[in-house]
C-alpha cells in the first residue's frame, strides 16, 4: 500500500460512484490492547461485503483522512483515520487503510465490485 494521495483517491471514488459495490469496513482500538492493559478501552466494528451505492464520495483532511460515501438511500458510511491506499483497477478494488504510529491497522474501508 501507498501512502494516501488525496487527488488520486477522489478520482477512484468518482469511478465507482453509482454502481451497486461490495463494502468492507472495519475499526479496532486493538481488540487484544485490553489484555495487556487492563486500563486501555478496546473497540471494533467490523462489516463485509454489504452491498452499497453512493452519489457522492469524498476523500478530505490533510492526512490523516477521512472518506464519506453519501448513499443512494440517503445515508452515509463514514471512515476517519485513514493513511494507505491501494487500487486494483483490473478488479476494481479499492482498498484504503489507516496504520497507527507502530504500522499496525487501526481502521479500514474498501470497496470492489467482488466480495472480499
């Protein structure tokens, strides 16, 4: 993966806009921190392979990112954080991550026209 090129991602987000598309999101403070520090708050979310459509998605910040994909059905996916991407235009993949400070992932969204 590669650090985020804001430009470059908006233009993928515009490609993929309007079409019935597999999202995998997910977010995790580090599902285990909790074991090892019993002070730390462990959260998480996870989803995979929820079909949607948006209208209108849009990469903004100054790094780290955030991306909001308005749905067609007038609602939002959100994901903040966000560091790496990676496009697969063969496949139609497109995969963007947020790492922490130690590289390990924090949160990720993605978005294809296969399941994941």
């Amino acid at each position: 993966m590669e650090p985020i090129t804001p430009q470059d991602v908006q233009r993928v987000l515009e490609a993929l806009k309007d079409r019935d598309l597999h999202l995998h999101l997910e977010m995790t403070t580090g599902a285990y921190a909790s074991h090892l520090d019993s002070a730390k708050f462990t959260a998480s979310t996870f989803m995979t392979n929820a079909i949607v459509r948006y209208t209108r998605g849009t990469i903004a910040g100054s790094g780290p990112y955030r991306v909001g994909l308005k749905t067609t059905n007038n609602g939002w996916v959100y994901s903040e954080g966000l560091t790496h991407w990676e496009y697969d235009a063969g496949g139609e993949r497109l995969l963007l991550a947020g790492h922490d400070a130690e590289g390990k992932l924090v949160v990720g969204l993605q978005l294809g026209r296969e399941p994941f």
